[in-house]
C-alpha cells in the first residue's frame, strides 16, 4: 500500500474510475476515428496489406500511449486535436511491435485481443511487412504533427519515438527479452529489458504529448519522472497478469511467460514483491505530479488504471 | 541507344567512369566512417543487436542512395557534411529492407554481399529486430540532421521518407512482389511493383539531398524527374541482371526471379526491349538535368553508373 493510502480508499477509487471513463469516452472515440482515417484504405495496389495493417490495429486495444501523449499535452495546457497525429503515430508503433513480436520467430503468439494474430490471419510474409509499413506510417503521421505543431518541436518529438523505438529503446528491450529466456536473470538485465521493452514507448508518449503541448523544463522534467516510473509500473502489472489473469478478459493467452523461462518480475522476486514493486511505482508516478494540479488529474487516473487493471 | 549518343562514346564513357571514381572516392570513405560512427557500438546490452545492425550495413553495398543524396545536394550548392546524417538514414533503410526482404518468409535467399544473409548468421528473431533497429535508427539520423538543417526542411524530408517506405512505397512494392509471383503479371502491376520497390527511395534519396540542401521549386522537380527516371532505370537493370548477371560479381544468386516467376521487365518485355527501356529511362534522367551546367555532372556520371553496371 502507498504512503497515500486515502487516494486508494474505495469511494475515492470508484469516483476515480467514473471520472476515469467519462475522460476516456470522448477521447477513445477520437483516436479510433483518426485512426481509421489515418490507415491506408484497401484497394486495388497493394493488395493486403492496408487490410493487415488495419486488422492490427483497428478493434481492439487500450490506446493507452495515444491516452498518455493526449492527457500530458492537456496537462501542459493543449488540447488533443493539436497531438493527435503523433497519438496516434504512438499506437501505430504499439501495434507494429505487437505483430513482429508475435511471429513464430519470436514468441510464436496466435492469439492477441481475442483474434488470430497478424501472421496466423494473413501469412509470415505479410505480418512482417505489415509491421514494417505500419512503422513507416507512424513517421508518416509524425510529419503530419508538423501541420498542428512548430517543426522544431516536431523534431523533437522524432528524435524520441526514433529514439524509444531503436536499439537502445524497445527492439533492444525484445532483443534481450527472447535472448534471456531458460536463462538465469540478473536484476540488471531485468532492468534493462523492463525499462526498454515497454518503458520506453510509455515514457516517450508521455513527453511527446508534454514537448508538442509546449511544457516548461520544469514541467517536463516531472513528466519523465512520471512517465518512467509509469512504464515500470505497466511492464511489472504486465508481467503479473501473465501468471495470475484470465485469458478470456486479457484477449491473449497467460502463462506464457513461465513456459518459455522469460525474465519477468514474478520470476525474479515473486508475486507479492512484484505487486509492492508496482505500487510503489504508482506512487513515484503520482509523486511526480505534485507540481501539478486538477489539470494532471488524468494523467493521475491513468496511472491508477495502469496499477489496478485486470487487462 | 539513345539520341545523345555521342555522351556513351567509349572515349567519353571511360573519361567519365575516371571522373566517378574521383567522385566517388573521398565521398564513399565518409559515407563509411560516418556509418560506422553512428551505428551502435557492440557492449554489454542488448547483446547480438549491434553486431546483426552493423553485419548488414558495413563492408560491403554501393551506397547508391547515400550518393544520390549527396550529388543532388551538391547540383544544388550545398555540400556532402550538411547532408551526411539523411545520406546515412537512406543507406540503413536500404539494409533493413535487404534483411526482411531476404527471410525465409519472403526471398528466402541465403547469400548477400557474398556473404550468408542476416538470419543465416544471426538467426531469424534478431533479423527480424536487427531490420526493425535499422529502420528505427534511420529516423534518429533523421533527427540528427536538425544540427545541420532548418527543422522545416528536415521534416519535409521526414515526410517523403516515410512516404517513400511505406505502403504506398518500398514496403507496398515488395507485398506487391512476392503476392505477384507465379501468376500471370499485368503491366499495371508491373509498373505498380517497380516504382515503389526500389524506385520510391531512389527518388526520395535524391529528393531528400535537394530539399536539405535548398534547391529551388524549378530544380526540385527536374530532380524528382530524374530521381524517377532512375529509378525505374535501377530495377529494370537489377532485374535483367538477376538474369544475365555473375553471381559472384554480384555477390548474390541469379536467376531466383526466373524460378520463382517473380513480375520482372524481361519476363515481361524480353531482354532485348528491357534493354532498350533502361536506356530510355537513362536518357530521360539526363534530359531531366538539362537545366543544370557541370554542378550535376556526378548526377550524370551515376544514371550512366547505374545503367551500365555489372552488379
């Protein structure tokens, strides 16, 4: 339990998550139209490919680094029309990570968001182009961003997705991710695979939106405290629901994890270490927000959502 | 043979092979050493990653697209340093579609460069994210060339680099191809495939080097003329090179479009008419830079480069 433990009692929870969805409705509405607008329609060249890049995107999901960029942007005073290219450049590049994990390569998943995964639905060869193209598409849209934003903030916002995406952020987390698996696991490789394989998408989400929305160092500084403490927290609630969820209310199948020996907080610390570890993050998370005021409450809701989700 | 035919007399020919070597030269050792600077270094995490990044990118290629970069940038008065960090990103796009391109899924071709292809060394996964750490690394050289450009340039240059990948470019023209083989080939397909396979980034490769370097609205199009015209001429030589080509010239297999009934110009047109079209298509690239003086002489020098190789 957090030292603010009143934030966690049961009818400030419940408001929370009332208030929660009334935030979320509107803003869901948006990123799923955007998106829809903003994939390629199928026609008569290339044939299949706008089809699986849409089956992987569209129908299903959180949006939570759409919501995250979205809610940081408000924070700092902007609105969600003036980032939602980038928002939605970010799911797009959640999605591509999703198909290329799944592969028979890598984690051999068939199932995600209670469908056939993307190489199960439309073959190897597509699934990997479909990754590829909804990754290109996501830097199409960020060049997009430049018709709301300065280009220098645009460049910014570039060097930190190109940044969280590369070697040194998400590929380079799956990397040693597949690589640690039937392996013994340090503490720190675990860090470096849970601060890159997630975290680095989440917390860039949260500054892409702070950067695009115009905050102050200060501001920003606060927004990578938050934002890495939150990526933590998410890949740990990940790790967690992988041993303990329901396949049915996830859309994916659990226990993977513990089948294949990967490096995961459970397997490292155990359960309930894991479940401190986590709500310990939240509370850095919300610690972050301090300077903030009813302005941040989103960002404040999300990070309980993050914590106490059961999908 | 084309109407200027005097520029192809073997005095001329061999006069201008010496000056492209002298061009070529100092420009390919930067190309090297900024490639090798800027790709990751091998360390402690993620293991394999660097290693598969740097395997498929150095020692061996023509950089082509880092040149045409260069040389337009030049044509249009600026210089090689202002544009090195794009030149780069267009090279290391180039080598991540080389690798997906070259998994069992798709090509399925073990030889690369006169060496085993990536997954061969590195096995399928890391291929996979060795590709996706490439393509993710393009964008943060991108980024990178904000020290050297105005931010608006540079995300003008995102957008047609991104466009140029993705669906409606490269990524589109390879699900094109490999959905192509062993059917009946139309030539709107044809035309469909080898516009976006490799001719999209020829172009945005020369494009890229006239926006960065401030070309005026008039060069810019006589340059997207050119970029176009070679790369048509680039693909339908490639293609009659996977024909008639040595294999160990070419550092690869040939004949694999042949036994895969991949779309190709002499599947198409036979090789005398393949032929005759890349000549066209090279003497259209060189009508295209009739506005320029001796400023595009490399210009000139690569379309002959291009459409009279042996590899």
């Amino acid at each position: 339990m957090p030292s603010d433990s009143s934030i966690l009692s049961d009818g400030l929870y419940m408001r929370t998550n009332t208030a929660l969805d009334a935030y979320l409705q509107p803003r869901l509405k948006a990123i799923e139209q955007a998106l829809d607008q903003w994939l390629p329609a199928p026609g008569a060249h290339p044939r299949q490919l706008p089809e699986a890049m849409r089956y992987a995107t569209l129908d299903g999901g959180k949006r939570l680094r759409p919501m995250l960029c979205i809610a940081a942007a408000e924070a700092v005073g902007s609105t969600m029309q003036q980032v939602l290219p980038t928002a939605c450049a970010l799911e797009l590049i959640h999605a591509f990570s999703l198909v290329h994990d799944d592969l028979p390569a890598l984690d051999n998943d068939t199932l995600r968001r209670g469908k056939p995964t993307c190489h199960v639905q439309f073959g190897e060869a597509i699934a990997i182009l479909a990754g590829d193209a909804l990754f290109a598409h996501a830097f199409h849209l960020i060049a997009l961003q430049a018709e709301h934003s300065p280009a220098e903030r645009v460049v910014r916002v570039l060097q930190l997705i190109a940044d969280a995406t590369g070697v040194d952020g998400m590929v380079g987390g799956q990397v040693e991710d597949i690589l640690s698996e039937h392996e013994p696991v340090s503490p720190a490789t675990l860090a470096y695979i849970h601060s890159r394989k997630t975290g680095a998408l989440i917390r860039a989400s949260v500054l892409s939106g702070a950067i695009l929305g115009g905050a102050t160092p200060e501001a920003e500084q606060a927004l990578h405290a938050y934002g890495t403490a939150l990526g933590l927290a998410f890949q740990i609630v990940d790790d967690i629901l992988n041993e303990t969820g329901d396949p049915a209310r996830l859309g994916k199948a659990t226990g993977t994890d513990r089948a294949r020996q990967k490096a995961t907080y459970p397997r490292l610390y155990g359960l309930d270490a894991s479940r401190a570890r986590a709500q310990q993050e939240l509370q850095n998370a919300l610690d972050a927000l301090k300077p903030f005021g009813a302005e941040a409450n989103p960002l404040r809701w999300l990070a309980h959502y993050i914590v106490e989700r059961e999908q």
